[in-house]
C-alpha cells in the first residue's frame, strides 16, 4: 500500500545494546505507519484490525509526540551503546569498570541536574533526583536535538501547544530519571570490589600516589571478608603488588602507557610483559 520495502526491527526489552536502531529504523518508517493506519481507518469497521497490536499502533499514531518519544529514546539509548558495546566481551575489565560506569552516569545526569551539583557531589550516585533543587529549569532539560527539532515543527505548525509543551517535557524528565535510577539500583557502580579494582588499571600502576596502594589494601579486606582470601594470602597479594609496581611497572612503562584496552588484554599484559 506505501511502496515501502523497509519493515521495523525487534525490539528487545533487556538489551539496550540494539534498540538504538530499532528506535531509528521507525522514525525512518513512520510515515508509512502512519498511511497503513490511516487507509485501515478508513475501512468499514468490520474489516479493520481488532487486534491489540494494531490498538497499539493507532494509538502511537495518533499522539502528535510519538516520533519525539522516539527520539528521546534513541538519544538515551546512544549514551549506553559504547559502554554496552565495549562489555561484550570476555576479557578482564573489572579494572576500568568503575571508571567506565562513573563516566556514564555524568554523561546522563548532566541532561538534567545542574552541573554544579555534580561537580560537587562526593558521591554522584546519591545525588537526590526528587529534590528540585538539584535538577536543571525543565525547560533546560536536554532531550537531544532531533526532539529538539520535531517538537519545534510542531509548535511552528500549531499543533503543539505550551500547556502540552510542559507536560511533555515533564514526561521526558521523568524517563530520564527512572533510568538513572535503574542504573544506579542494577550496575555495581557502589561496589566496593568495582572501585577498588580501578588500582589495576595500568595507568594507576604508574602513580606514585598512596591511593593506588590503599585501593589494593581495600580490595584486599573486601575479599578477606567474603572469605575468598585469607589473612596470610592477603598479605602477600599486597607485598608482590608492591613490588610489580616498583619494580616490574618502572622498567615495563612505556609497554604500560601504550597500552589499550580496544587492541588487547590485560591479562595478557601484565602476564606475557611482566610474568
């Protein structure tokens, strides 16, 4: 009926990873969608779909924001496609875990909390996303610039108005909230095992700061307390960590510095380099 030779793509409920270009392949598509609602519309009643799908869909054409919604989603679901893409693998990233989730969360709670807030935070996971204070005027709030875009169209063709301006706005805020809290409720960004593992990460091995070392003694206590390590095997995880970093770390640095997490391993690094 449209021409059209291009269809949707499957959404998928549990993996972000893909359904950024689900979310793109239906902006693409929908004004197809739209023609195929409107010519079954037309129909007799008798002879238009019953079915819930098709409830749905009409339903989604005929809410003037839908492809803004979509938009909106996509943006989001962009911000986790690199981490999520670069954790599909099975080579040891505990090291760089926390580092990688903390630049996340920035990147989404800058959308919507004032950046003076984050800057200030100690903890930017208990950053209260309820208190008004700590978010950003709603009409600051950054949707990305293809919503941006559509909801300006609409308001310039008059099919959008203030009142429901605000209420959209208010709805994005609320999405982007409840996705942060589900970040901060799934990923072990709070775990003590992830932030103390960052003393591994080959750069922190270069450092001559303290820090590194009371990372090590803080990872080491969490895996005595877990009973994964003893007393004594803890002692001297910590003597030969030290050491390779005295020693081993000094005489290996420009293998160290050169090194990169998307052309290798650590494993391999620090056992074929330093074994």
């Amino acid at each position: 009926m449209t021409g059209c030779s291009v269809f949707p793509l499957f959404f998928c409920a549990t993996r972000w990873i893909e359904d950024s270009d689900v979310a793109k392949r239906l902006i693409s598509i929908w004004e197809n969608i739209v023609k195929i609602v409107r010519f079954y519309e037309k129909m007799p009643k008798s002879k238009q779909p019953s079915s819930k799908s098709f409830l749905n869909v009409q339903q989604a054409v005929n809410d003037k924001l839908t492809v803004a919604k979509l938009q909106l989603f996509s943006f989001v679901a962009d911000h986790f496609q690199p981490f999520l893409t670069a954790y599909q693998t099975d080579a040891p990233m505990i090291p760089i875990l926390y580092n990688d989730l903390k630049k996340l969360v920035v990147e989404l709670l800058s959308l919507i909390v004032k950046t003076e807030i984050i800057e200030k935070s100690k903890n930017i996971c208990n950053i209260d996303l309820e208190n008004k204070e700590n978010i950003l005027p709603i009409k600051n709030i950054n949707i990305g610039f293809a919503a941006e875009g559509t909801i300006s169209k609409l308001i310039c063709s008059d099919m959008l108005n203030l009142s429901e301006l605000k209420t959209f706005r208010r709805e994005c805020l609320k999405f982007l909230v409840f996705s942060l809290n589900k970040l901060f409720e799934k990923s072990p960004i709070s775990n003590v095992l992830v932030k103390n593992a960052s003393c591994l990460k080959p750069e922190n091995l270069l450092s001559e700061s303290d820090f590194n070392q009371l990372m090590m003694k803080s990872l080491l206590s969490y895996l005595v307390n877990c009973k994964v390590l003893d007393e004594p095997q803890s002692d001297n995880a910590l003597r030969q960590f030290n050491l390779f970093r005295r020693d081993d770390c000094k005489k290996n640095s420009d293998k160290i510095t050169l090194f990169t997490m998307s052309k290798g391993r650590l494993d391999d690094l620090y056992f074929n380099q330093f074994h």
